[in-house]
C-alpha cells in the first residue's frame, strides 16, 4: 500500500490524500499540444487509489491507447488550507518532489471531443507514481527548480519552475478557494513540453538535483 516517504525511505507521517493536479500552467506544453490558455487554474483531481512509487516498476495499460509521460513537480500538503492566504499556503508546504501524471491520450483525446471530464484518462489505478519527498524547509526557492525526465538515455522533458504561469504559492491560493486541501494531500503543479507516449521496457529518469535522480522502467499490463 502507498505511503508518503522521505528521502530516507521512513513514512512522512501523513495519510495517502487526494491529488489535485494543475493542467496547462507551462506556456510551452499548451503550444505543443495546441491548447488554449487558460484564463484561470485547469484543475482535475487523481483519486488516492492513483497514487504508487515511483520506484517500483511504472504500470501502463496498453489496451487503452498511449500512455505519456507527463513529469511534475509534486507538492505535499500538511496542514489544513481553505482559502488561504498566501502566507499560509507557504507554510502548510511539507513537502517537495516528483510525479508522472500518466495520460492515456488517446482517451483523453475522445473525452474532450465528446465534452466529457478527464477521469477516465487520468485517474485510473497507479496513474501517479510519485517520489518520497524532500522537507520543504531544506527547499531554498521553490520557483527554481530544474526537473528532467530522461527516457532511454535520451531527455524529454526539462523544466524549471521559473517557467510557470502561476507560481506554486499563487496555485495553493486558487485551490483552496474551490476546496480545501487536507494534510496528505499532494498538488502536481503542471508539466512542460515534451510529453509523448511510453512503452514497456522503456527506461525512465527522472531527476532534480541534489534531491533526486531516480531509475525506474516501464511495464505493460
């Protein structure tokens, strides 16, 4: 069963929550996949059920379609925020690290033709493999960030959470005046360019110095 961990491998001390993640925040994945610019924050949510290491091996369904990788930094929540401050938001960070959201595209795709929510394409079991986390106190600057993901020696995906449209504190700001964010719960805070489809036996990367620099493969199931 998932447990939130530090970088020594113990349990965080907090329980497995939700995860609400952040769609369209990087200006050069919107271009990539021709999406519109959001005038607000494009919030979905990733049930618990979602939520598995990182460093196990990463479980896609083939008979659903591609599967992309989509990397993000992932922020652990541990205090109680119902529209929050700014102040507040900062300081109810516990954590820092990182997350694939996996993206069945193809049904995705259908989805947003149809009209419909995202869920299906988004939220299934094991669709958020996410790291332990780094303390947030030992984080200098959350806006500078640099995060890669490498799949078969070759990069994908680099970022720097300078390049955000709304900073991680502004992102809890908005959440928390749609629903409140419990202690537990872990914000993916959007993805930049360079998603595409995975493949079983592929070899991910995934990396943010000095904290993480993770190896784990991908399976088919």
């Amino acid at each position: 069963m998932y447990q939130h961990l530090n970088l020594q491998g113990l349990p965080f001390g907090l329980p497995a929550g939700k995860v609400v993640c952040v769609g369209r925040n990087y200006l050069d994945h919107i271009k990539e996949l021709n999406n519109d610019v959001p005038a607000e924050p494009l919030l979905f949510l990733k049930p618990a059920t979602s939520l598995c290491s990182v460093t196990e091996p990463v479980v896609i369904p083939t008979h659903l379609g591609a599967c992309h990788n989509e990397l993000e930094v992932a922020v652990l929540i541990g205090q109680t925020l119902t529209r929050a401050t700014p102040a507040l938001a900062t300081a109810a960070i516990a954590g820092v690290g990182l997350a694939l959201d996996l993206t069945l595209r193809d049904v995705q795709d259908k989805l947003k033709s149809d009209g419909h929510p995202w869920e299906r394409a988004k939220a299934f079991d094991k669709a958020c493999p996410v790291s332990a986390f780094t303390p947030a106190n030992e984080v200098a600057d959350l806006q500078d960030l640099t995060f890669t993901l490498t799949v078969n020696g070759e990069v994908k995906q680099q970022g720097n959470t300078s390049m955000m449209m709304r900073d991680i504190q502004s992102l809890l700001v908005a959440i928390s005046e749609v629903f409140t964010l419990e202690p537990g719960d872990i914000v993916l805070t959007g993805t930049p360019k360079g998603v595409g489809p995975l493949q079983p036996q592929d070899t991910l990367t995934l990396n943010m110095s000095p904290w993480f620099n993770i190896e784990t493969r991908v399976v088919g199931a």
